[in-house]
C-alpha cells in the first residue's frame, strides 16, 4: 500500500484504513493509498508550516529554476504518467497527453511570472516618502483535487502557489490519488522538504481537517457547488482565504448562419470530452430553429461513429465514467428528462457489449425544457440535450437562466452576433467558434454560483498573495499635524 508523501518522504498514515483505486474501465483493482485522518493532514500541515519560512525567503530566480526542473522531470517520466493517470481516471491516452502538457507547461509559466514583479512603487503624499505595494505569500495552502482532471487542477493551484512562496499540502480525490504521488515522488523531490505534501483520504475527514485548521489561511479547492459551500461555511469563522472552482451548466448556442458539419463536430467534443465529466462541459444546447433538423442530423450521424472503450487502447474516442454512483446520477437525469416526455435520438442506454467497466453511451436528446435535471442541475456525463429558439435575444436569455456562471459557448460567422452574446453572457469564460480552448494567460473561473477565484493568468498568481501596503517616510521630524492642535 501507498504512503502519505511528508517531507520529501513516504510517510505510514495513523490511520489502519485504506481507500481501494480502481481502473473504472475495468473495475480492476490498481492500488490501495492510506484513508488519511486528521493526525495525518495534521502533520502534513506542521510540515508544510516549517518550510515556508526558508521557501519564501529564497530568491524568485532560484524558486523559479526549481519549477523549471518539476517541468523538466515530468517530461523525463512522461510515458509513466500518462499511463497511469490512464488507467485511474479513464479518459483516451490522447486527452490524457494533452493535461501533462498543460501541468509541464504550468510550472514554467508561473516560475517566469513569478520572477516578474512582487508589486508596485505608488506615489508618495510627501517627497520624504515612499509608498509600496507588496504582494506575499499567505503560508500554507490547502489544495483540494478533484478527480477528472487531477493533474491539470492540481497544477493550476500547486504552480502558482509554490511560485508566489507559499508551501503545499495537497489532497487528491480518493478516486484518483496514484499519479499525483507518482508526480511528487518523481518530480517534486528536489524541492525542500516540507514544501509539498501529499495526504490522501476522504473529504471527511481529512478535507475537513484541512479547511479547519488554524495553520492553513488558504483553500484552493475544485469540486462540487455542495462542498463549496460546505467549504465556505466551515472556513468562515476563521476569516481564511478561499479559492473556489466550483460546478457549471455551461450551455452552447449554434447560430443560424453556422457551416453545419464543423460546427456539429464542435458540439460533440464541448459535451462529450472526458465523457463528458468537465465542469466546462457543455451540457445545454440551444439551435437555431431555421438549421435545427439538418443540424440535429449531422449530430447524431458524428456522435453515433464515436467509439467507446478503455483509454488505454488507441482507438477509444470516450472512455468510462469514473464510477458507479457517478453514473447512476448521470442515468436518473437522462431518465427523468425520459419520462417527462425528452426524446432521445441516440444512446440513452449502458452499451451492452461492455459487461465491464462505467461506460454509458453518448446520448443526444430533444424536447427538452429547464424544468428538467437534465437542463438545470450539473449532469457530468455523456449528454447532448438540445432545446431549439426563434430569435438570438431569446437564446441568450436562455444561457443566463441558470445559477451557474463558468462557460458559453457560440457558433457563429456573424460578428454583430458574437458581440451580442460576449457582452450580455454571464460566464466567465466565452468561447466562440473554439470551445474549451485554455490560454494560460486567460484567466479561468466562473460567475454566480461557479465560484470565487480565477486560475491561469495574472489572475492565478494574485490569487495565492496578499496584498501590503508599506509607508516610508525617510524624515523623523515631527508633522505638523501631530498633537498638540
């Protein structure tokens, strides 16, 4: 069985319980890790807590040659990862080569942004003065991954936060732990001890422990809109620093004038990469009523050639759902939109010749409305539900009907229609014509209800430094408006 990593070591959890990892292609057994409890996380918060005094005081140049080595080392055991994080999170090799390019890309990023700037000289009230604006490291900083893509959220926090001089302790999902302590064993271990730390467990109650505890000013968490606020309402007494990614419904509109073959093609991979299990995910989808039955044809024709099966096999386009319970949420959705009279035109169904393994078909449905699940609450699965509108006006009053903030999507040729719906879309992120496409200098994150914070950019480094204010006078003569009046 796996260990915490704790100071640059394998350390032997407290805890006598141990978390099964599955191959949800499989079901096989891949690994057992420790389930963490709050000794644990405790120790690792100790850990991170010692070492941030001598990692913030080293040089940005040094810091930043030591984010250089993690990229160099993480293409050093590329093949590695990649297999593994394969064979526990699901997804086809190809989508799982494209995030180690973004975690090896992350770190040099951030070392470079890093090196840039820690604030600004402002002006000063008096000519014996200086005024400065410092940004510092908070300390330790939680940070929380989820499971669908473990080593990309896992980077956008890690990177910027190692390189703005806070120490790490990091607790991966229990259903995808094996990679990141892969990619602290074999990329991180020339960082000082304590820097990084990996304890795997549960949200309870090793998340929990974390999130309460007084050491830890900053969470940095990925997840469900449920536990964010759970999140929210624990961290609240203490007045800590939160940064929240949080769930989305993030919904794509096909304009009228659109090419019909590519912009179907688009649709299909918004909704059904990672199968579908992103939070960017689109996961409504409003068409133009002029183009609806040619374009709906083209979708269905594209989404019934995508071949299902384990990631590791070159030929799979959609891999499995992480796992049962996920699945069965996704099936209640489609299920409800079933019985309350949705069409589906394709899929809707677990695919027979799969005994094995969380597979369930692409499903295109029509005759859908957003009273259903399936249009109003975040279904994370394989699901294209399509509505159809009359008017532009009326499709971007349908995008922003929702709680959620995180993307929008738009096909189109027109530019009058693409600055329509950029200004009037709330969504942090707009994409038109290029879906989930990611800028490392974009910042990511979401409106309303996806969330507080921003990733990547300018934004993703300012998000794990405070900001001081620090005011020089080089005189010690007293002013004149000191007492007495």
């Amino acid at each position: 069985m796996k260990a915490h990593w704790i100071n640059n070591q394998w350390t032997k959890s407290d805890s006598e319980e141990s978390i099964k990892v599955y191959n949800p292609a499989t079901e096989e057994l891949l690994e057992n890790v420790p389930a963490g409890s709050e000794s644990d996380a405790n120790a690792a918060v100790a850990a991170a807590k010692a070492a941030f005094g001598e990692w913030r005081g080293i040089s940005a140049v040094e810091r930043a040659h030591m984010l250089h080595e993690v990229a160099a080392k993480i293409r050093a055991n590329w093949d590695d990862l990649v297999e593994l994080l394969t064979l526990e999170e699901g997804k086809p090799v190809s989508e799982n080569e494209e995030e180690m390019e973004w975690v090896a890309d992350t770190f040099p990023y951030y070392a470079e942004m890093a090196r840039n700037s820690r604030g600004r000289v402002i002006p000063s009230p008096e000519s014996s003065q200086l005024n400065m604006v410092l940004k510092e490291p908070y300390g330790v900083v939680a940070c929380i991954v989820p499971w669908n893509y473990p080593m990309l959220l896992m980077a956008w926090k890690v990177a910027p936060a190692l390189a703005a001089g806070n120490t790490v302790v990091i607790k991966p999902s229990e259903m995808t732990p094996l990679t990141t302590l892969l990619l602290v064993e074999t990329c991180f271990d020339h960082l000082p001890p304590g820097v990084i730390n990996v304890i795997t467990g549960y949200g309870v109650p090793v998340g929990e422990a974390l999130v309460r505890h007084p050491d830890v000013p900053l969470i940095a968490f990925t997840g469900s809109l449920e536990t964010g606020q759970r999140i929210s309402a624990e961290a609240a007494p203490m007045m800590k620093r939160l940064h929240l990614e949080l769930g989305g419904k993030d919904a794509f509109v096909v304009g009228p004038d659109v090419d019909i073959k590519p912009s179907a093609e688009a649709l299909a991979y918004a909704a059904l990469i990672n199968c579908g299990q992103v939070c960017t995910s689109t996961e409504r989808v409003y068409v133009a009523n002029a183009i609806a039955d040619e374009f709906m044809g083209a979708l269905v024709e594209h989404v019934r050639s995508l071949r299902l099966g384990p990631g590791i096999e070159p030929s799979t386009d959609i891999g499995p759902m992480i796992g049962e319970k996920f699945r069965a949420k996704f099936e209640t959705h489609v299920e409800e939109a079933r019985g309350r009279g949705a069409k589906v035109l394709t899929g809707g169904q677990r695919p027979p010749d799969k005994q094995r393994g969380y597979f369930y078909e692409p499903t295109v449905l029509t005759g859908v409305d957003h009273s259903m699940l399936i249009m109003k609450e975040e279904t994370f699965g394989p699901a294209i539900p399509v509505m159809t509108y009359k008017t532009f006006d009326e499709a971007i009053d349908l995008v922003n009907d929702s709680k959620y903030g995180l993307g929008a999507v738009l096909r189109t040729n027109d530019p009058r229609l693409a600055k329509k719906f950029y200004e009037e879309v709330r969504a942090g992120t707009i994409w038109i014509n290029d879906p989930l496409t990611d800028n490392y200098a974009g910042p990511f994150g979401g409106m309303k209800m996806s969330g507080n914070t921003r990733e990547l950019g300018e934004e993703g480094l300012s998000s794990f430094m405070e900001t001081k204010h620090v005011h020089w006078d080089f005189s010690s003569e007293p002013k004149d408006w000191w007492y007495p009046y």
